[in-house]
C-alpha cells in the first residue's frame, strides 16, 4: 500500500479574476492533514503539490510512474468551468499505471460529487468533509471501502453518507507539509475548523456537517507545538492563520486568544488572521498587535444593516465601524470582505454602501476599491442562498457545474451597474496582475496611476450610481460608458 495525494494544476480565468475563490483558504492544508495522518499511521505517502510547485500534468505523471500508487487522492479544485483536462489526465493514468483506487476530497467534491463521479469513472469515491479520519480508513483497509463519509458508486447509483468528524483537533498529527508550502514566504495554519456564525452565502458549516460543535478551535498549546516544529524547518517567520473565524465564540474564545497571543509573543514572528467584525475588541487586538498581528481580513460585508440582516451575518454596521476603528487605532490597516451587490439589493442598497465606504476611507486604495465597488455574492452549493434560491425557483445553475450558480437581481437597474463594474474591474484586474510587485514595492510611477484609476473607479461607481437612480440606460450607453472607462485606464497605465 502506498498512496500520492495530488494538488492539481490550477489555472486562472481571465473574466473570474475578480471572483473571490471556491475552494476557501481554509482548504490549503486538507492535503497536508491527510498526509500527516497517513505518515503517522506508517502508510507510505507522497504529495504532489502541482500547485504550489507549478508542474505540469508530464511532471506529475513522472512522479506516478516512479511510485506506482495503490490509491491516488485528488484534492479537486472547480476552476469556474469543466474540470475536463484533469479528468482526461485522470482516467489515463488510472489506466496506464494501474491505479486500484481514485478518491477526490475537498468542497468541491463535498457538495457536487454527483456530477464528479458521472462526469469522471475513472474517480472511484468523494470523500465528504473533513478527510483525514475517512482517508486514513481507506488506506488502512483497502480494498474494503469505507461505509461512511464518503460518495461512492453502487447497484443503485451513487450512495453518499457522511462520516464522523475530529472532535480534538489536538490529537491530529500536524500537517506534511511540501516544499511548496514553503515557497510563497509565508505558512498557513490552521488554529480551528468551522465559524459559529451562520451567513447564507457561505458553505464553511455545511462542508464541516457539525451542527453540534460549529466552531471547533484547537489549543493554543498545541498551535504553538506545530509553529515551534514549522521554526526548526524554514527561514520563514510569518504565519498566516486560514481559519474562517480565528476567534471561538464568548467569554471562552477570548480567552483562549489571549493565551494563544502571550505563547506568538515569545516566538518572535509575524502573523495574519481572518475574524468577525463583532470579535474586534481592545484587549485581545492589543494583545494580538503586541504578539506580531499585521494582517486581518474581516467580513464586512455591507454598509446597511438591512443588508447584513438578509445575509444572516449577525453584525450590524456598528459593529463594523467599531472593528475598523479598534483596527486602526492599533495600526492595523484590514483587508475586507464586501458583497457590494447581492441578489435584492436596491439602488438604496448600493448607495449606502457606498456612503459607508466613504465615511469609514475605504475607498482610498486602488487595491481595495477594486474589490468592495464590485464584488457580488457567489452562490455554491451547499450554501443556504443556493438552497432557498432553488427552493424559490430563482437559482440559475452554470452550464459548467452544479457547483456554481448565480441568480437574477430583483432590480434591473442593479444589474446593469453590477455588469458595468464587473467589466469595468476586470480591465483594471488586467493590469494589477502585472504590476502587483511593483505596486507592493511601492515604485512611484505605479503608485501615481493606481491613484488616478483609483479616483476614476470610485468617481465612475458614484456617477452611474446617481445616473440609474435616474433613468434607465439603454445597452448601447451602457457599452459606450464602459468603453470609454477602459479607454480612459488605458491611457493614465499606457
Ligand atoms: S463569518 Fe460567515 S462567512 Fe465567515 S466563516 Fe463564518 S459563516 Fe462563513
């Protein structure tokens, strides 16, 4: 028995660069975690982490022709289309080599493995969720299948059934990680699993399936274990925390971030989080930007309580101007989560979010004008949005994948400037992927047209906003308006 867990290939679609992505960061280590309990329970394992160490589909074949391995466990990545050249990849080296076994995990598989195993009969099973504890039975016992947390083909079709999930998270081995892991000057780890929120446009809950424990948060004993072990291995001092909520819920969550804050203190290292907005207090920040927080991304999300409501978010717009206050009063600039158009969003909607932004200097950076003027909410499977949106006749599935799906704005007005920024950023997309590092850099000639785009894009957003609460436009002004957007970027980057 010997298995290959392989991170594909990922390629970057040019109209969906803006989007954010649908495998969430907190998927970034399910690869490692499977390997860590396979090496653990001596199972022979190799990683292929194509991803990380850009190799192409030749290279990773050289690597199954060389160790030949009784199962292969895909992590599967949607790439906002068919996942064609994969499976082609798939069933001929399941052919060539001999391969008894082809699981795939992560959330894509989790929440369409239906449409994977139809679409590919050289995978052989999905597993559902967390992985490591349905993997490692796999492997043990091959060639008996698990009989639970996972999808498989049967007599009477395809039989999903979901397993147990890790109660203690303490007791996982640490995560393998590759030399990839190691190439983008940071380290991901994951302090806690799940978010005991609860927003529609999200699947982090339903992929974990723990409706009794939704926010499960390791120790800060056993974090500080595996970062003093990631120490002994790589010059690296900046750990970027994927959880989808660093904080655990009440008194308890707090206090186990304060203790967490005193053992980083004494490490001497760099770090990033992802939080609520109702999390973001004086002490634990303080505490946080004392141990060496730079970086956190919080969800937003909207600048109108209304808003915040629909998207179940459990927030209000106080507690976001609350957070970015505490934020920055300890010098902590936030990258933040904005879902500027959702389904029912109004023109009012739209023009408080704007306000918002404004009034809390939001929109002061290329970078982040970029995302908060346009982004609109993603619906995926296993969200409670796709469910209730299906459930009211409203969802409209991508030709590409159940797993994706997006919806009709009850406004059409709404639509039309949602269509115009979508285009409009993309353009500017275009150009930041190739002067990101001299922006990062801080060169003054990018810094200069980053600040002209910028005041463009927010003038624009301003200008057709007022203009559609005003009158409709016909697709040819609409056209013609953006047109003359992309002309005008093109001359301040030329
Ligand atoms: S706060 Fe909302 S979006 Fe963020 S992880 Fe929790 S449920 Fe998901």
């Amino acid at each position: 028995m010997n298995v290959i867990l392989l991170e594909h290939p990922r390629s970057i679609s040019a109209d969906r660069c803006n989007d954010i992505a649908n495998a969430p960061l907190s998927a970034c280590l399910n690869t490692g975690y499977i390997g860590g309990m396979l090496a653990a329970n001596n199972i022979p394992i190799t990683i292929v982490d194509a991803y990380l160490e850009h190799l192409d589909y030749p290279a990773i074949e050289a690597q199954i022709a060389a160790q030949l391995p009784t199962i292969l466990g895909i992590h599967l990545v949607y790439h906002w289309k068919d996942n064609q050249t994969l499976y082609q990849f798939i069933e001929h080296v399941k052919q060539t080599y001999g391969i008894a076994h082809i699981c795939v995990y992560g959330f894509y598989p989790t929440f369409a493995y239906e449409e994977i195993l139809n679409r590919c009969p050289a995978i052989d099973s999905a597993v559902l969720g967390e992985a490591e504890l349905t993997f490692l039975t796999l492997a043990k016992n091959y060639p008996a299948i698990p009989d639970s947390g996972m999808a498989i083909r049967s007599v009477n079709g395809i039989v999903a059934t979901r397993g147990e999930v890790v109660i203690d998270i303490d007791a996982l081995p640490f995560p393998l990680r590759s030399v990839g892991s190691y190439s983008f000057g940071e380290v991901n780890i994951s302090g806690s699993r799940g978010c005991y929120g609860g927003c529609t446009f999200c699947y982090i809950n339903p992929y974990y399936g723990d409706t009794k424990r939704k926010w499960r948060g390791r120790s800060p004993e056993n974090i500080i274990a595996e970062i003093d072990a990631v120490l002994k291995e790589t010059d690296i001092r900046y750990f970027y925390f994927m959880d989808p909520n660093f904080y655990g819920p009440g008194r308890a969550g707090k206090e186990r971030v304060l203790k967490l804050a005193r053992l980083l203190k004494e490490r001497q290292i760099n770090f990033g989080i992802e939080a609520r907005a109702n999390d973001i207090e004086d002490e634990t920040i303080k505490a946080l930007v004392d141990a060496g927080l730079k970086h956190i991304l919080i969800g937003l999300e909207s600048g109108r309580d209304e808003a915040l409501k629909r998207l179940n978010k459990l927030t209000t717009v106080e507690d976001n101007e609350q957070a970015l206050r505490i934020l920055r009063k300890y010098g902590i600039e936030p990258s933040v989560g904005f879902i500027m158009f959702e389904p029912d969003s109004t023109l009012e909607d739209l023009k408080v979010n704007y306000d918002f932004l404004m009034r809390n200097n939001l929109l002061e950076k290329l970078e982040i004008s970029v995302n908060v003027l346009y982004h609109h909410m993603i619906i995926l499977q296993g969200s409670a949005s796709y469910k209730a949106l299906q459930e009211q006749g409203r969802l409209n599935i991508s030709p590409h994948s159940t797993y994706e799906a997006d919806t009709d704005y009850q406004n059409p007005r709404v639509a039309m400037l949602s269509g115009m920024m979508r285009d409009m950023t993309n353009h500017i997309f275009s150009y930041m992927k190739d002067t990101w590092e001299l922006s990062f850099n801080k060169d003054p000639v990018i810094l200069e047209k980053y600040r002209l785009v910028n005041q463009l894009l927010v003038q624009t957003f301003e200008d057709y906003l007022y203009l559609l609460m005003h009158q409709q436009l016909s697709n040819d002004q609409r056209n013609s308006f953006v047109d003359t957007f992309i002309d005008t970027v093109d001359g301040i980057m030329a």
